[in-house]
C-alpha cells in the first residue's frame, strides 16, 4: 500500500488521491529514487506553503505535538468568521506552551473602528473561550497591513524558540507565512524543508535566522462552516474579498431577512427597530413578511434565492430554526462563516435559520 512510500521533506505518508490533502504526491513521483510530497515540493521549488487539510483525528494528534515541543505557538483566526475559525480545546493541548493570537483579514472590517477596540475584543472573546493568549493582533496577510509588528512580536516572544503556526483551513495561514517567508528571506534564497524529529511529521520548517525554526502546521477543516455547504463559485460570493458594507434594515416585528438561500433571519418581536447586516456585499438580502417566508423559500431557493444553485438544491441541507431572545445590547447574531447581524437594544425576539450542520450563535458585538 501507499503508507509504504514517506516523503523525505517532511516524513508524512504520501498519497496519490487527494491533491488537498495532507502527504499529496501526483502518482507518476512514486516511481523516483527520492519522493518529496507536494507541499515540501512547493516549499522547496517556488518558497511557498502551500494550504493543505487534515482529518480531525490527524490534528488532534498534531495538537498532542504540540504540547511536547517548547517553543511559541502562533495561533490565525480569520476575524470575519472568529467562531468558526476558533479551533476550540487548543489551550488543553499546548501545555505551558506561550500563544499569540493573530486575526487575519483586517482588511474586511470597516476602517471607521478602532483597531484597539477590535483586539480587546479579541482578548475578551479568548478569555471567555478559555484561551490566555500573551497578545492580540489584527493583520492583513494579502493586504500586509501589521506584518512587520506581527514578526517583531513573534521574534520579541519567541525568546529564540521555534515558532509553531496553526490555524483552520482557510484562515490565511498560508498567505502570512509566505509573506514572513519573503521578508525573512528575500525572493531568490532557497529554503530547504526539513525533517520534524519526535513528533508527528507533518510539520515543515522555515528556518529562521538564529537556527530555530517557523514551524508551518496543517489546517483543520471545520465542518460547521457555511463553505462545506456552497460550491466553489458559491463560496466566492459569500467570502468577502473587500471591506464589508454593513446594510441596515429598519424592521417591523414578523419580518423576516433572507440571506441568498443560504440563511434567514426571522424578526419575531421587540417594535420596530434596525438590524445591522455584516455579510459579503456580493450577498443579496432579500426582505419579506414571516408569513410569507415559508412559500417564498419554498418557491425561489436555487433562483431569486440565491446561490445556492438551482442544480445545487438537491444537496443542501435542510435549514433549520433556532430560537433566540436578545437579552443583551449590542449582541451579534453569527450565522458561520457567512456573517452575522448586529442588534444594538436588547429585548428582541428572532429566530434564525441555517443549513443543518452550520453553527448559530450569539456574541457581544464586535463592532
Ligand atoms: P489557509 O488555508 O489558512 O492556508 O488560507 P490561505 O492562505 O490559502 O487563504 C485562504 C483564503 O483567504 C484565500 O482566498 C486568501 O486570498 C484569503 N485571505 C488570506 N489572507 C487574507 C487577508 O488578509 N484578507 C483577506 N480579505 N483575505 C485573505
């Protein structure tokens, strides 16, 4: 079988199945005196890693690593899906190893707040899911927005040790380690992957200046996220590319919100009164009355509804009703990975509406 066949940059087990996955290698390498995986390869050759997913049972076995090693862990979340992204339980596996939390895709939050407000949001958010990090950042890894304060802070305390980067897939991991990869080298410099001794294998190495390392770990897949549910063409419409636009709808009590036919949003009661919108302005929100909700769905999900696609329609899951009374002001609605929704006076009644298997939530806003 496969299993027999390791790759010399990183030690992981190749496959020829899965060009997204962990120990990809195309077939016709196998038969090559030294076999190198795709990512090692690419890290190699063009000084890039490159994103690749794990299982859940092979990341719990990197997160068992990672409390043998001794170095600083750096942990990305994407901002624009922060519970999502979260990767819970990390904070029982590292140890007494030191976390710096990283929220990528500054870029999409409104330039008019803070930043500061922003990571002590962060920081209270992390506490509340148990997490003690040494620092709160907010970055753009595409933009390059505090790339250089994020390095300094990660040389700063990393007091010489190696440095261990996780996050979920799609977080951006990949695009801030090759930013540091630029600054760290150069263009031309070849960085040479090396074997992880000890632990699990699957781990590359960026070499930093003083002999210690950057430590590139797998991503895992989420599953509660809205973009295991979309295509690939779908997935471009809900993920934001640019600062979000929020919408603001003033709404009378039994109105209902659609979010393409991906969500809903039902305003059950509480008077009139504005709900704040943070989605992918490529997202249309589509308003009617509760009462008409049910048929409307029914009739125009896949067309006036959309995406999901028509042809897509088959395959989507069920959307399914979760209840909620806003106790609290200023409370986020989450729906994962697609956004959330803002309401600023508490005492509103509304149930929200996702494809079964997606995460709802409330939280303090963050904006
Ligand atoms: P990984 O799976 O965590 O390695 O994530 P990637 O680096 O492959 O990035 C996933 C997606 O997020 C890509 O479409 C990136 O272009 C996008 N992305 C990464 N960093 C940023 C960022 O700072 N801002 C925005 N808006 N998008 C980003």
């Amino acid at each position: 079988t496969l299993t027999e066949y390791i790759c010399i940059g990183c030690g992981v087990a190749v496959q020829t199945e899965n060009p997204n996955g962990l120990g990809y290698a195309p077939p016709s390498s196998l038969n090559k005196e030294t076999l190198i995986c795709q990512r090692c390869f690419r890290l190699k050759h063009y000084n890039e890693v490159q994103d690749v997913s794990l299982t859940d049972d092979d990341f719990l076995k990197i997160l068992n690593g990672l409390g043998k090693v001794d170095g600083l862990i750096v942990k990305i979340v994407d901002i624009f899906d922060f519970n999502g992204s979260w990767l819970p339980g990390l904070h029982r596996f590292v140890g007494k190893n030191p976390i710096l939390l990283i929220g990528n895709k500054e870029d999409l939050l409104p330039k008019s707040v803070k930043r500061a407000k922003l990571t002590n949001w962060m920081k209270q958010q992390a506490k509340q899911l148990g997490l003690q990090p040494l620092d709160v950042l907010l970055v753009s890894a595409t933009k390059g927005h505090s790339i250089d304060e994020a390095m300094e802070a990660i040389d700063t305390y990393r007091e010489g040790k190696d440095v261990y980067v996780v996050g979920c897939t799609n977080v951006g991991k990949s695009t801030f380690i090759n930013r540091i990869i630029k600054n760290v080298t150069g263009e031309n410099e070849v960085i040479t992957t090396s074997h992880f001794p000890g632990t699990t294998l699957d781990m590359i190495e960026i070499p930093l200046s003083d002999g210690s390392a950057l430590i590139d770990t797998p991503g895992i897949i989420n599953h509660h996220q809205m973009a295991h549910f979309v295509d690939k063409r779908d997935l471009k419409v809900i993920t934001p590319k640019k600062e979000i636009k929020p919408t603001i709808f003033q709404l009378n009590e039994e109105q209902t919100l659609f979010f393409g036919g991906l969500a809903r949003l039902d305003y059950i009661s509480g008077g009139r009164r504005s709900l704040v919108c943070y989605v992918s302005n490529e997202l249309k929100i589509h308003r009617t009355k509760v009462e008409n909700a049910d048929q409307l769905y029914e009739k125009h999900a896949g067309e006036m509804l959309q995406p999901p696609r028509k042809n897509d329609m088959d395959e989507f899951p069920q959307l399914v009703r979760h209840e909620f009374m806003i106790k609290e002001g200023k409370t986020d609605i989450v729906f994962s990975g697609l956004g959330w929704v803002t309401i600023n006076e508490p005492g509103a009644k509304v149930a929200a509406y996702v494809p079964k298997g997606v995460n709802v939530m409330l939280r303090p806003s963050l904006i």
